[in-house]
C-alpha cells in the first residue's frame, strides 16, 4: 500500500512507516505534519486509484541540512570564474498512516 503525494514543488512515494527527508515544512507543538495533496493511492497490488478525499499523516522527526553542492561558472577566455555553495534544509518525516475515501491504512507495528 503507497501513496503519491507532492509537497515542495517535488512528488514522493510513500508507504506506512517509510522515512523521507522532504523540503522544509512548518510543523505544529505536536509535531505532526498532514500532506492534503495526495496525487494517487494504490490500495491493491497492481492498482491505483485517484481518491475523491484523502491525507496522509506524518510525524517530524528532525531537521537538518543536505549535501554542499558546489556551482561553478566559467567565462573562457575572460578570466572570469565564479564558485558558489548551497546546502538546502529538509526536514525528516515518518509517515504514519495514508487515509483514503475512509479507509485507512497504517504502518505494521
């Protein structure tokens, strides 16, 4: 059982119980997060569905800062060169449980 959901301009597959470092979100005191933007749910193997109504639900489990990626631009022959970092935030998400169309699934514990 997965979901497709989208949060941060980019789209994940999730499963119960799966760990995804996600673009940064606010989360509230309680430290639960819900993504509203669910794209699919494949509740059978070899099926997939889209919902009418759906969320799924995640806690937060820490934040941090990716890899440096480096950026490096050349000019040739004009003596120009230019490096530049960048670490981009994230912040790591256990997904609890996918709710669709009143069925809801959760992780095994």
């Amino acid at each position: 059982m997965y979901a497709v959901i989208r949060t941060g301009g980019k789209q994940y597959r999730v499963a119960p119980g799966d760990v995804v470092k996600i673009e940064s979100v606010v989360s509230e005191e309680d430290k639960a997060v819900e993504f509203n933007d669910v794209l699919a749910v494949s509740g059978d193997p070899g099926t997939m569905t889209k919902p009418a109504t759906a969320k799924v639900t995640a806690e937060v489990l820490g934040e941090g800062r990716g890899e440096k990626i480096l950026v490096f631009h050349l000019k040739r022959k004009k003596q120009y060169k230019k490096l530049q970092g960048h670490r981009q935030n994230f912040t790591e998400v256990r997904i609890k449980a996918i709710e669709a169309d009143g069925v809801t699934y959760t992780a095994a514990q």
